[in-house]
C-alpha cells in the first residue's frame, strides 16, 4: 500500500516480467531477421530494411536518424519485438534512416 492506503497495481518483479515480455527471445530475433532480410547479429546502425514491398495500404514506416552517435537508434530485441508484431498486422513495414526533416517528408 501507498501512502494513501490504496494497493499498487504492480510489483517491481511483474513490471520486470511484463518488459521482459516485450523483448525477442533468440528464435523471434530469428525470424526477425528473416523477416526483415538482415544477417549478422549487430544493431544495424545504417540499414534501410523492410518486411516486403510497400503496399497500396496498411504499411507501417519507422523513421530513424541516419546518424546515431550514441547507437539510441540501433535495432535491438525491443525495437525487434515490435517491428516483429507490426509485421504480423501490416502489409508491410519499412524502416528508414533519414538525416533530414526534408529527407523524411520523402516517405
């Protein structure tokens, strides 16, 4: 309980529970990777990549900066997690590295 006595909704173990959830175990990594047609097991700081060719509707784009000095922006097992579920719910999901305003207008 709180300092008003009402009870927490959830525990610090189940919120470390509920975000592990939200990260690709090693076979959705897997069949990301396939999915999206990337090789090797780095963060992909410079790739455009796409789950298939952008349909006529229902396409999801993912604009990330084409430069990313701190690797925020590099593919992990989150950001796997969700392309991954996009793609289960999309025609197509695009993801793009753009290095300006006017370069993401483009798309």
């Amino acid at each position: 309980s709180n300092r008003s006595g009402s009870k927490r909704v959830l525990s610090v173990d189940a919120s470390r529970t509920r975000f592990e959830d939200y990260n690709c175990d090693q076979d959705e990594w897997t069949e990301f990777k396939k999915k999206f047609g990337l090789s090797g097991g780095g963060g992909f700081p410079e790739a455009n990549f796409d789950s298939g060719g952008i349909c006529k509707e229902n396409n999801v784009v993912w604009l990330y900066p084409k430069h990313d000095r701190n690797k925020a922006y590099h593919i992990n097992r989150n950001v796997c997690h969700r392309l991954l579920s996009w793609s289960k719910h999309a025609c197509s999901v695009q993801v793009r590295r753009v290095g300006s305003i006017g370069e993401a207008l483009e798309y």
